[in-house]
C-alpha cells in the first residue's frame, strides 16, 4: 500500500505485482487540472491491474465517505 496515505483502507484488495493502467488514469486527472489523491491513485491502480492486456477484476466496489473525490475520480476513470 503507498505509503502517502495517512491512514490505511479498513477493507482493501491488496495490490499485486501485475501492471496497472491506474497511472494513465491519474495522467488524465492531472491533464484536467486536478491533483489526485491518494486513495484516489490507489483505487485506479488496484482496480485497473491487468495481465496481458485484460482486466484483472470484473468488478470493483468502492465505498467511500461523501466530499471525498469520487466523482472526479470516475470522470477521469470514464474519460481513460
């Protein structure tokens, strides 16, 4: 888990070895103007793992307290 989070997720899928395309979505954030958060990078690049190409998850469940980020984390995941 990174390290620059203050506190750790209570519940999380671990991160794996396997690439992620987490960073491209956080480039797009960046592009747009917004600075990602922490747990907003840790979202994308867990929930975009890959193996060869193909998604790693089928479905991702992200459960989040209000004014936290997630619309702009969606936006730019549906922008990617």
């Amino acid at each position: 888990m990174p390290t620059e989070l203050a506190v750790a997720p209570r519940f999380c899928t671990p991160r794996t070895d396997r690439p992620t395309y987490g960073g491209e979505v956080a480039k797009i954030a960046t592009i747009l103007g917004f600075e990602a958060m922490p747990h907003q990078s840790l979202f994308w690049d867990i929930a975009l793992e890959h193996e060869d190409g193909v998604l790693a998850y089928r479905e991702v469940i992200w459960t989040i307290a209000r004014q936290s980020g997630k619309t702009v984390a969606i936006f730019c995941l549906l922008l990617w």
